[in-house]
C-alpha cells in the first residue's frame, strides 16, 4: 500500500478526516505486522497461522494484513526477508572489528532472537515472491564472505571458506536450538572452528537461548505511540 491509498479514505462519522499517515507511519505498521506475525507463527505453527488471527492481534480489520502482503506466503516472506535483513545488518556492523566480530554477531543474533532465526531458515517458500528474500541473502552472504577474505588465496577460495563457515556455525546453533548440546558446548565448538578455517584462537561469548520469541517483548510492551497512531487510523478503512 502507497501512502497516497492510505490516505484516499472516506472521512469518518461525524465530517472529520483520519489522520494523514506518513511513508513513516506505514513502515512502522507493516514492521509491527512482521513482528506480531513472527511470534503468532511459533505460538500456532505453519497450518494453524492465518491472517485473520494476526490481524485481531494488531487491532486492525481482517482485510488489513492482505492489503500490505497479499496472502499468508507474502508475509512469511516478508517476516524472513527482515529478519535475514536484521541479521545482515549485525554482520556488515562487525566486519570492520574481523572474522571473529562477525561470527559472535551471528551467534548473538540466532541466540537473541531465536524465532526470526528459526523462521528464516527452517520455512520452506518455493512458490512465494522471495525477491526481497533474495536480496537480502545475497547481503548475508557477501557479509560472510568478507569476513572470511583474509583466510583465502583465491576468490574460490574464499568463497569455499565462507560457505563452510555458515554450514558449520549454522548446524551448531541447530544443535543448540534443538536441545542437543549447550551453551558452553557451542562456545568450544565455535573456538575450535574458527580455528580450523581461520587459523585464529577466539573464545566466543554465547548468550542463553531465548525460549520465546524475541518479539515476545514487543507484544507485551504493547505497541508505541506511532504504532497506535498508524493502527487506529488503518483500522477506519
């Protein structure tokens, strides 16, 4: 939804106009959507999750969450591209610190916000529009490789070493967010890691795993002023 169709309303009852709501405004509201549609896929799963369900969460009429992403797929999409892009944004801030910085920021992301990490690689999409998706990998990955570049000789090289880095830090938080092994355990496993391709001795920091979702937080704050401004006058359509 454009910001001139949200602002194409009928006025309410009574002759006054809704707000006028800024590109701002929706951004906010569609981030509140994936943040509520994050926790609301790990409280119901894939085949329980529905639109209508979500949209009494946010307080918004049924027809409001299809209007900004089309269908069930097309949010899911969107929920995974910005918590792919959440991610990237934590690499790309920790790549002028080194390899280590990065692999600690992948390790605080998957441990801090377990659901948006679960939900980006455990949903299979092969139908969905996962352009946004895409690009946002391509980030993760670049992220990934840069950080591995003073390892390699070669740009095959490279390449070769960041993909087995991801695989690996990737199965070992598996382990972790599947009950297999532990903090402690991940720490040691990271370390011998990072010795292995990198050559360097680093001793990781590992948060405890959230058992909830991360946006757990959001939902029980409750949503903030903008939200609330941006929701009630979506919720007049």
């Amino acid at each position: 939804m454009t910001e001139e169709q949200a602002n194409r309303r009928p006025r309410h009852a009574g002759g006054t106009m809704p707000r006028i709501l800024t590109q701002a405004h929706l951004e906010q509201f569609r981030n509140r959507l994936c943040d509520v549609a994050a926790r609301l896929y790990f409280e119901m799963g894939h085949s329980d999750f529905n639109m209508r369900d979500l949209a009494a969460r946010v307080g918004v009429s049924a027809m409001t969450p299809y209007r900004y992403f089309g269908d069930k797929d097309g949010i899911l999409a969107a929920v995974r591209a910005r918590g792919t892009g959440r991610l990237a944004d934590q690499l790309e801030a920790a790549l002028p610190e080194g390899a280590g910085a990065v692999i600690q920021a992948y390790i605080k992301f998957a441990m801090d916000e377990t659901a948006y990490y679960r939900l980006i690689f455990d949903l299979s999409q092969p139908h969905a529009k996962l352009a946004e998706l895409a690009r946002q990998e391509h980030r993760l990955r670049a992220a990934m490789a840069a950080a591995i570049a003073p390892a390699a000789r070669s740009n095959s090289e490279r390449e070769m070493l960041a993909a087995n880095l991801w695989a690996a830090l990737h199965g070992a938080l598996c382990l972790v967010v599947a009950g297999k092994t532990s903090e402690d355990e991940l720490g040691e496993l990271t370390s011998r890691l990072a010795f292995m391709l990198l050559g360097v001795r680093i001793r990781f920091a590992v948060p405890h795993l959230q058992p909830t979702p991360a946006c757990e937080a959001v939902a029980n704050s409750g949503p903030s002023a903008a939200h609330m401004a941006a929701a009630a006058n979506i919720a007049a359509e």
